[in-house]
C-alpha cells in the first residue's frame, strides 16, 4: 500500500543522526539537480507507517521515471534507489574497463537474489533496484551518474560516491576496487507484475529469496 496523499519526508526526532543528516543531504543533492542537470533525482511518495512496519511491498509507477533519472523509495525504514539507465549507461555496465575496477563485477557475493545475478544486476537492463545503503558504515551515497574530472572525486566514471569515507559504486551498485566498503550495494526481491509497475519487497512468483539472507547491509 502506498499513500499517495504525502509526499517524501524524512522524519526526525531529537538530535539528528548523521544518517539522518546524510540521507536529507541526498534529497537536497536532488533537489539541486533537478535545476542544474539534466539527471536529476526524485524523491517518490511515501508508504504509510503501517507498511513500513510491516514490511511490506512499496510500488513504483515507472512510466513517471524518464531515462537519466532515480527515485527513492522506503521499504522496510531503507533507502532503495530506482535509477532508469539510459541505453548509453547500460551499455557502459558491460565495459572491460570499467570491469576490471570493480572488487566483485560477476556478483558473486551474496548481495542480491539470483533472478538478477547477471551483468546489469537487475530484471531489466534498464532498471536499476538496489539498497542505498554503503556496505561500508551505513552511510547514504550519492547519485552522481555523469563522468566528471574534478567532482565528486578525481576522474570519477559516474555511478554512486560515499562521502564519508570515498567508498564508489557502479550504477548496477558494483562496489570498485581499493575502497573501504568491501562489498556489492544489496538488491532487495522485487518484480514488475506489469510493464509499468515495480514492486519491492516481493520476489517473482518463482522465487522464495530472502533478504536477510545476504552477507551484509
């Protein structure tokens, strides 16, 4: 169940944390790249408590995420990013060179369920579904999908930057090579029950994986 009366806020009592702190800061990072580039990130409407409680499935309309784009989602209280690669991106995923920077390119790790054991880490090329949650410290990374030169590190190849610590990820959440986090972005169970539908938090029919099943979140 999704309440489609709100929109996402990230509720805060006391001190905020510094996930707290980090996660806005990734809202506010799309915000601003809503004017300033032309991948900009989106924040999708909330589910109520009780499904988060609960942990249960959250939907997306995927027809409102245009090619370039991601939106985050909140299943079970996690951040889960939503990114519509474009064809020039999927297509880098498959790149020798890109490939031989990556600790675990093949996914070998039990970071995700089977049915997206592949190149793309994904059901669909084109969409990428993982936790965004840095496997090294918890902290939020940021969506930063355009190579840069300078920004958010030298010669980044676009994909996922940690700020805490500098730790990179790939845009199928492919953690790269000589980073403190040791391990893959995780995948949780999702499928599409239509061609414009993604639900997370339930794997396809012929599927029983488990989230708690992976090395680590």
């Amino acid at each position: 169940m999704v309440d489609t009366a709100s929109h996402a806020i990230i509720p805060m009592s006391g001190k905020a944390t510094r996930r707290d702190f980090l996660y806005i800061a990734t809202a506010a990072f799309g915000t601003v790249g809503a004017v300033a580039s032309i991948v900009p990130m989106i924040s999708q409407m909330n589910p109520d408590a009780s499904t988060l409680a609960a942990g249960g499935p959250v939907e997306l309309d995927l027809s409102k995420v245009a090619p370039g784009q991601q939106v985050i989602l909140r299943w079970r209280t996690r951040p889960v990013f939503v990114t519509h690669r474009t064809p020039e991106a999927v297509q880098k995923l498959k790149d020798p060179a890109l490939l031989a920077q990556l600790a675990d390119p093949q996914s070998s790790e039990l970071q995700q369920p089977s049915y997206v054991q592949n190149w793309h880490r994904s059901i669909k090329p084109e969409f990428g579904v993982v936790v965004g949650i840095c496997t090294h410290l918890g902290c939020i990374p940021l969506f930063e999908p355009e190579p840069n030169p300078t920004s958010p590190a030298a010669n980044w190849p676009g994909g996922y930057f940690c700020p805490c610590h500098g730790s990179k990820y790939d845009l199928a959440g492919r953690v790269y090579h000589g980073v403190p986090a040791p391990y893959n972005l995780p995948v949780p169970p999702y499928h599409f029950p239509s061609d414009t539908v993604l639900r997370v938090g339930e794997n396809p029919p012929s599927s029983n994986f488990e989230f708690d099943s992976i090395t680590q979140i």
